[in-house]
C-alpha cells in the first residue's frame, strides 16, 4: 500500500465513491437476515437451519478476508476489484435460484467469500490522506459500511414482503454488483511504480508475525467478542418480530435496520473522536451503549417495538464507534501493510461473527428471545473486560519504563 504522500492519480470524490461501494458490496452480507423467516418456510426447515444461511456468510467472508484482502497490498486494484465483483454476481444469482436449503447455504458461503471489496477498499483510502485525517476518513468510509448494512436489510425485506418470495432480494443484489463492475473500478487509483512485489505464499505467511503487534490482537479480540455479539442479536431478530408479541414479517425486520439509521449515522463522530481522544475511550464509550441496547432488547423490548427501535439505535452505534476505533488503532501501526492488518482484524471480527449467529440461533431455541440477550451481554462484558485488563497492563509498563529512565 501506498503512502498517503505519494499516492497519485485520485480523482475527485474517490473517497465517497468508495464508501458508497463499500455499502453496496457490504449490504452482500447482510441482505439474507430479515429473510431467513421466510426462507425457513420456504423449504419447510426449523428457524435453526435456516440461520445457518447467516452462519455461512459470516464463515465465507472471513475466509475471502483470509484469503484474498492481503492481495490489496501487491494487487493491482482495478483487475482485483472486477475480479471480485464479477464473481459477487455470479454467487449472487446462483443464491437466488437455489432449490434447496443446502445449496443456498452453499451460495452464501461462496458468494460473501469474494464480496469482501469493503476490506480492500478502506485500507486504500486509509492510505490516500495524511495521518491525521485517518479517522475522519475511516469514519467516511464506515459511514457507507453503515449505510450499507442497514439498507441491504430494509430493502431485501421489502423487496421479499412486496414480491412474496426472497429470491428476488438476491436478484436485486446480483444487479446491483454488475452495476459496480463497469463502474467503479476505473475511479480507482493506479499501483504505484516500485510497489513491494511478493509472492502470494509469501504474502500469507507474512501474516502471522504481525501478531506482535499489541494494538492489532486488542482490536482482534474486541471485535471478535463484540460483532459476535451483533450478529447474534440480528440472526435472531427475524424469528423476535414474527413472535405472537409482535406478529410481524420479513418486511418488517427488514424496516429496523432503517430505524435503526440514527443512531448508526452518528457513528462516524467516533473518527473524530479517536483522532483527538484516542482508540480506547471510545471503545469503552461503545460498550456502554451496547449494553444500554440489550438491556432494553431483553426487558422493554420483549413486548414494545418502539423499546426495540430503542435497541438498535444504540446497538448500531456503540457496533460502529468501536470498529471505527478499532481500525484507527490499528491503521496507525504502518501504511505499507495496512491490508494485511485490515485482514487479520476482519477474520478475527466475522469469526466472532460466525460463531455468534450461531451462538444466537441456539440461545433462540433454547431460552428464546432473552437467552440471545443474555449471550449478547456476556459477550460485551469480556470485550470490556480485556480493553480494561490491556489498559492496566500498559499503564504499568509505562510507569515502570519511566521509573527506569529515572
């Protein structure tokens, strides 16, 4: 990756045209949950099974994060960005056409494996601006991510509610990415002459060693607890809403990713914020809020929808502030291996998410709505716990370095 001072050939409004992408490809992931009610009657399986279709996307775009975002670090970005927007397509069609549970959960899995362009995108444009306008341009970035993510589930939940039938939610999607195909890679910046040329082998196994790094295994594992936790609450969300407390559908599950707006758009400020205060106090900032959300979801939220707008106002912001912390951290550590970074945040965070979607498909069955609760604040408080245990340790380490120096 580039350095910011020596990044050539950007054209005008190349950053929001990038956030912009970053939603469209994100939305990808996301657009499967206010279905999955739906689909659990379509091919007459248990609301269990059919999370699983939100499990394997989780699984499939750590994978793709593993496996294909190191390549933002040596690949030429306009081929990369076709390449996986035209393979995003494909997934997507062969998705909307599945003629049984196994294969969709099959597509999905494939299709969020290559439709990880948002991971490559924002350590790029994390690498076109100097170093202290990295937050406000990570907070730029997110501001699509969001955007994204609350769309794609608003819009696939009415496109399924207004059609009867959630395949044409992944229709609308596959258009959507051809759409970007012919139209967002020549906006890219070219790969500077001189660039450090790697081998892919050896691209991979430079991965481990940056694991040294404190500030990248803090942000890992944050995030790994906290997005856990939020997919949790949303691969569950669905099968909440079509409960007898509220008897509502795919459409309208799909409408709480767009209540949810405000409090998601605010999330951004944290860029900002993490410029001028730092990473950590914002993340403690975020877990209160996530907290705050699913204390709501589990007393007020069992029987008042307007307590459940309440929820994902604050579940959506305290998610967003933290990635945005989490990612100013961790980009701060050095421009030229910022994908490789960005890589192992990723898979650490949709791991977390992978096994929290499962987690909550379980805790469902179980002990219903206020057992997902119960996971999802747990989660939280070890998040919190090893922000508070790293603190400490550092804070120690510090005075002793200085009573050494005395």
């Amino acid at each position: 990756m580039s350095n910011p001072q020596s990044s050539t050939g950007i054209h005008r409004g190349t950053i929001p045209l990038m956030a912009a992408a970053c939603g469209v490809m994100v939305g990808n992931i996301y657009l499967c949950q206010p279905l999955l009610g739906q689909i659990a009657v379509s091919f007459g399986v248990p609301e269990h099974v059919s999370s699983l279709v939100a499990v394997a996307t989780q699984v499939g775009y750590a994978f793709g994060i593993l496996l294909l975002v190191p390549l933002a670090d040596i690949a030429e970005p306009r081929k990369l960005l076709r390449w996986l927007m035209a393979l995003t397509a494909i997934g997507l069609v062969a998705a909307s056409l599945a003629p049984n549970i196994g294969i969709l959960i099959g597509a999905s899995a494939c299709l969020a494996l290559v439709t990880v362009v948002p991971q490559v995108l924002i350590p790029i444009a994390a690498s076109l601006v100097p170093a202290e306008k990295r937050g406000r341009v990570v907070g730029t970035m997110t501001t699509g991510l969001i955007l994204g993510i609350l769309l794609s589930r608003t819009v696939s939940g009415l496109v399924a509610g207004y059609t009867d039938s959630w395949r044409a939610s992944y229709g609308l999607a596959a258009a959507l990415t051809v759409l970007l195909f012919f139209f967002v890679p020549r906006f890219m910046p070219k790969r500077p002459q001189g660039s450090e040329r790697i081998g892919y082998g050896t691209l991979l196994a430079s991965l481990l060693p940056l694991l040294r790094h404190r500030a990248l295994l803090l942000s890992m594992g944050m995030n790994f607890m906290v997005f856990g936790a939020f997919s949790a609450f949303w691969a569950t969300l669905a099968f909440h809403l079509a409960s007898p407390a509220f008897g509502l559908g795919a459409a309208a599950a799909g409408l709480f990713g767009l209540w949810g707006a405000p409090g998601a758009l605010l999330a951004p400020v944290a860029g900002r914020l993490s410029d001028r205060w730092g990473s950590s106090r914002v993340n403690a900032f975020a877990f209160c809020a996530l907290l705050a959300s699913f204390a709501i979801a589990a007393t007020l939220g069992t029987t008042h929808l307007l307590a459940m707008v309440a929820a994902v106002n604050l579940l959506d912001f305290g998610m967003q502030s933290g990635q945005i912390a989490n990612q100013t951290r961790i980009f701060a550590i050095g421009h030229e291996i910022r994908g490789r970074l960005n890589t192992l945040y990723m898979v650490s965070s949709f791991s977390g998410g992978a096994l929290g979607a499962f987690a909550g498909g379980l805790a469902w069955t179980m002990a219903g709505w206020i057992g997902v609760c119960v996971v999802c604040v747990c989660l939280i408080c070890f998040a919190a716990a090893l922000l508070a245990v790293t603190t400490l340790v550092g804070s120690r380490q510090k005075r002793a370095a200085r009573a050494g120096e005395i």
